[in-house]
C-alpha cells in the first residue's frame, strides 16, 4: 500500500487553517489576557468621571461586569444607554471602552481607549476590584 500526500489537500487544508484564524481575530474571539496591577494604574485616568462605589461625573463601577447599562440608582443616564438592553459584558465593555458613542450613538460618555491591551488590564481590574 502506497500513501502519498496530496499537495492539493495540503493546500486546502493550509487556506482552511488560515481562514479561521482570521475569522477569529476578526470577530473579536481572541482578547489579550488583562493584567488587573497595570488596570488599576489605568483605571486613575477613569477616575475623572468615575468611582468604584460612588456616582459622580460617570456612574459607579461597582459591579459593572454582568451588569445591566444604564441601571445603577441614582445615575442620571442618556435615555439611549438606558435603553440599550446592554449588559456588561467583557466584549461589550471592550466594544464599550473603544469607542462609546460608536455603541450608543447619545451616550454622555466620550472618552476611548484605543488600545486593546489598555482595555484588557482595565476590564481585568474591573473584574477584580468592583465585584
């Protein structure tokens, strides 16, 4: 019994390979891993706005991963996030942290972060840190 590769099937099998991994990356599937130390550092430029347990300029993070947008009492939201039906999730929050009004277009928040490492240590902190 004779077994040959077939550089055909190779090739198909190398062009498959290559296409999920693009797909992958492309669909946001593959996050860079947060450093939680790196977010708190980050997470004092969120400070301007923001505070673990209290409201102020922005609402407070406590909490915020899992929890519904526009959803903490006391906080005076845009009617839009507030009727997002947006959870907080670690994707959405990236999504979020990217580019808000590109989410929800009459959001009061207007700050970004465009760097995705930036985004995954901030997330990180705020997984760890605002339970």
């Amino acid at each position: 019994m004779n077994v040959r590769s077939n550089p055909v099937h190779q090739q198909s099998f190398a062009s498959l390979v290559l296409t999920i991994v693009a797909i992958v990356f492309s669909t946001g599937l593959a996050h860079a891993t947060g450093n939680v130390a790196r977010g708190q550092t980050l997470y004092k430029g969120c400070a301007d706005c923001h505070s673990i347990n209290e409201n102020a300029v922005g609402p407070m993070h406590k909490g915020v991963v899992g929890r519904k947008a526009g959803s903490v009492p006391g906080y005076d939201y845009s009617a839009d996030l507030k009727n997002s039906g947006i959870v907080w999730t670690e994707q959405n929050l990236d999504k979020w942290l990217a580019g808000p009004q590109a989410m929800v277009p009459e959001t009061k928040m207007f700050f970004d972060v465009p760097d995705a490492q930036d985004r995954a240590d901030i997330i990180a902190f705020l997984k760890e840190k605002a339970r």
